[in-house]
C-alpha cells in the first residue's frame, strides 16, 4: 500500500515517459533521449549499481563529475534503487573533497576519467562515461531492474551539502517526498510549460540546477538541453537557432552575459524566460538586463539546500518598484521574519528568515546539534537577514553572519555592493566588515575593475548614495572574487584573505 501513494523523484519521469514516450527529453554533446528512453536508461543504470557493487537500500554514492546525460541518469538510478546520492562539487580536491566522501560514508564515488586521480584512497571509484566499464557503456545493453526495496516518500533520496560559505559543508537529508513538494512548488511559481526549451548550464550537482529546473521540467515533459558549463557563446547559439527559450543562472554568469562582446549584436529576441537566483542580483545589473531585453520575463529565485532549495519568487509582473525583492513563498512554503529570540517582528522590520514546510530536510546528516540550532521552536531558522512588506514580499538584506558591525551599527553589504555597482568602472564587487580597532569591523569593498577608478573615487560615489558610516572604509582591487560553482561569493575567504593585511 505504500508505494501506491508514494510519489518518488524517479517516478516524475516515469510519469512523463508514459505520457509523452516519444518526445524528447533531453539532449547532451550529440545524444538524444526521449523520455521512454530515458526511463530505460534509468533502470538500466540502477541494475548496473546494485548488481555490480552490491549495494544495498540506503548506501551512500557520490557523484564526483562533470556536467552530463548520465549524471542525471545516475541520479535517477540511485533514487530507483533506494540509494542515497550524494552531488559532488568537482572543483573539490584534497582535504575538502576527502571531507564529504568520509563524512557521508559514501560506499561508491561516480566521477569522470579526469577526475578520477583526485578520489582520495580507500574509495570505490567508478567511471560515468568515457572510459571501459563506464556506467553509460551499461545502458548500451537494456535490462530490467526488480527492486529489493521500493523507496517510499519518507526515504531518504539525497544529501545535498551546504555551499560552506561560511563554515564546513553540512549535509541536508532531503527525502523523496521533500523533493517532490519541491517540484510542484517550482512549476507553479516559475510558470514551468512542456512547450518551454530550457537549457541547463549550472552545475547539476547544485541545488538550484537540477531541483529548480531540470527535475521540475522534466516532471512537465519539457525538451531538455544540458551544457557542460554556461558558455555565452553556446547559449547565444542555441537562442538564435529556436533551441533554447529558457535560461536560469546566478548574478555572476548573468554579468558575464551581459558584459560579453556579442550580447548586444546577437539577436536574442527568442529568450522568453529567465531566472536568475542562488545569490543576490545588484538591481543596476538587472536593470541593464532588462533595457536590453525588454520582453523577457525576469523570475527571482530564492532559498537554500535545505529547503529543496526553492522558498520565495518574485514573478515578472511583480518587479517594478521593488526590483531589490526576492518575492513571495511558493505553494508550499510558509514563511516569516523573527528576532534573535525567535519572535515575529513588525513587518518592515529586519530580522531572520524562518520557514516550514515538507520541501524541508530533515536535518543535517550526523550533525545532530547543528539540526537543533537550525529547527526550533517548530521552525527552520534560515541565517538569512529580511525585511517583509504588508503585502508579504521578502527583500533580504544579507546573510545573518555577513552582517558588518561597524562602530557597533549593523551594516547590510548588499546595500553598498549595490551602490557600488552603479559606478560604470566597477564589473564586480564584495563588500565585508574586516576587524578595525576603531570601529569594530571596517566595511571594506573588495572590486574587479571593468576600467580604471581609484579608491578615493569609488568611496565617495558610495557616500554621494548611502549614509557616511555605511560607505566603504577601504577599497581593495582584485582580478577575481572566489567564488562556488553555484556562482556565491565566497566572503569567508575575502575576510580570511584580507584581515591579516589591514593597515
């Protein structure tokens, strides 16, 4: 009886493969799969796991590998099977990547033949593709696959580890159930169509790329393209041939494509949708995005790992007057804003972003503190500083810990990132508080020149727009922000980086 209500993130492309077996669902460097094929394919690669490394229902496998057909098809195969998966950043190496293979118990490492060298030993390596005894060589050879174990709802499917922007990965136990709430809450609130030709160029191993868009819109039986890596040129190619109309990237790749040389003379008028999320945008970067294209349809999206990860939208129609906003909680996400104690504040008070809903994890695997530190008081208590409206729309001010206390007035950097970015010399920018004898934290903007500026002018621009004790107290010049995969800025780094070297 169980598996007959239970609704499992294999089965949204089961679904779509018995309603629509013939059309296209996914296209990857020269291969096509329509989504019967792709369900094959799926229980193919899910015999191939269990009957060759002898894994059994909750095992652990990691995905260590680049963007492709089969990562999403390994994916799929281990939720088939009862497996857990765990997605990999594969800029990882050394102590960082040993740190979540050991700290998952993952029994398998998937990965790709130039990675390979980089699993740490005492690890079971096996190939995804491109090499003998690859997975994708298996799914040359069809077979069915009978399950010991048939996953259910509460099951366990994925731990999807914390970018550790600010400390250690943790792991979020997302359940199949958790996922699926997930996936209907994306097709509502980003208008997810099976005519939609959306092209996945992020990292699938991240969050937002695979649980946002490319589950989601396989669930509607959409025509899927995956790229390797979000190059402009590709994409700039696939609009103008009618193969891509959708597009989801971070603030950072969405700078890129703006700053890029052709983004002006390509004729880009078939893009009809584009997200953006995963970070904050700077308004005066969206602003030159929407003078651009003036038809395209904007969506902010908005959350985290452990909420599946999308939690707030704010819709192309809800933009104008409040461009800096990050929207409104989907389907199934209640949301508000409390103080230190937990308490509601008023709204347009700033405060902590708190959650409930059944997209949630259920805590961080084998981290049984920080999950009390994180669900309390029948919350999830987000780390995320907002401010909400009367009609409930969210604008988040910064992370709770990346918050400047200088002078021992709290200082949001989004506010003067986003007045920085108005000066045309500055193509990037990040601002933290970095430790001051005077003023407790000195708000310091680190920048990437687009052309030549000094110090003294960008400080005072900033202070021609924000109140003096906000503007920066140090500009310094970079060549590039470190940054994740997912596109975050990685402002642990700038103050490890940079606090030894203050005046």
């Amino acid at each position: 009886m169980t598996g007959v209500r239970s609704s499992t993130v294999d089965g949204v492309v089961t679904r779509s493969a018995r309603r629509t077996p013939e059309r296209t669902a996914l296209r990857y460097a020269g291969r096509t799969w329509t989504y019967r094929e792709l369900d094959e394919a799926v229980g193919t690669a899910a015999a191939a796991l269990t009957e060759g490394h002898g894994l059994r229902p909750g095992d652990r496998v990691a995905s260590y590998a680049h963007n492709s057909d089969v990562y999403l098809i390994a994916f799929l195969a281990c939720a088939r099977a009862g497996l857990v998966h765990v997605p990999v950043n594969q800029n990882l190496t050394g102590d960082d990547l040993a740190y979540i293979l050991g700290q998952s118990g993952s029994s398998l490492v998937l990965t790709d033949p130039d990675l390979a060298a980089r699993v740490p030993d005492g690890f079971t390596v096996r190939p995804l593709r491109d090499d003998e005894g690859s997975l994708l060589a298996e799914l040359g050879t069809p077979r069915p696959f009978v399950p010991t174990h048939e996953p259910a709802a509460d099951d366990l499917v994925q731990l999807l580890y914390t970018s550790g922007t600010t400390a250690l990965p943790k792991g979020a136990m997302m359940t199949h159930g958790a996922l699926v709430h997930e996936y209907v809450s994306a097709v509502t609130a980003l208008d997810l169509r099976a005519g939609d030709r959306p092209v996945h160029a992020l990292p699938l191993y991240h969050s937002a790329q695979m649980h946002v868009f490319l589950l989601p819109y396989l669930a509607v039986g959409a025509e899927n393209t995956v790229l390797d890596a979000p190059d402009a040129g590709r994409v700039f190619d696939l609009v103008e041939s009618g193969q891509a109309d959708s597009l989801f990237a971070p603030p950072t790749v969405w700078i890129a494509l703006a700053n890029h040389p052709e983004f002006t003379a390509r004729d880009l008028g078939g893009l009809r949708k584009a997200y953006y999320g995963a970070s904050i945008m700077p308004v005066p970067v969206l602003e030159r995005l929407r003078d651009r294209l003036p038809d395209l349809a904007f969506y902010n999206c908005f959350g985290q790992s452990e909420i599946g990860p999308l939690a707030l939208v704010l819709g192309p129609d809800e933009h104008e007057g409040r461009m800096d906003s990050c929207g409104r909680p989907v389907l199934f996400v209640e949301a508000k804003v409390v103080d230190e104690d937990g308490k509601d504040v008023p709204d347009g008070t700033a405060g902590e972003v708190a959650y409930r809903s059944p997209q949630l994890c259920g805590g961080y695997w084998d981290k049984p503190e920080e999950s009390a530190e994180a669900f309390r008081d029948g919350w999830f208590h987000s780390g995320d500083l907002a401010v909400r409206d009367a009609e409930g729309y969210f604008t988040v001010v910064d992370r709770v810990k990346d918050v400047i206390n200088s002078g021992g007035v709290l200082v949001a950097s989004r506010q003067v990132e986003d007045a920085l970015y108005t000066h045309p010399a500055v193509a990037e920018t990040a601002v933290v508080g970095l430790p001051d004898e005077r003023w407790i934290e000195a708000v310091t903007a680190v920048v990437v020149l687009r052309e030549a500026a000094t110090e003294d002018e960008l400080i005072a621009h900033a202070r021609e727009r924000l109140a003096h004790f906000k503007a920066p107290k140090r500009i310094l010049f970079v060549d590039g922000l470190p940054r994740n995969a997912s596109g975050k800025i990685l402002k642990r780094e700038l103050r490890d980086r940079f606090a030894a070297d203050r005046p």
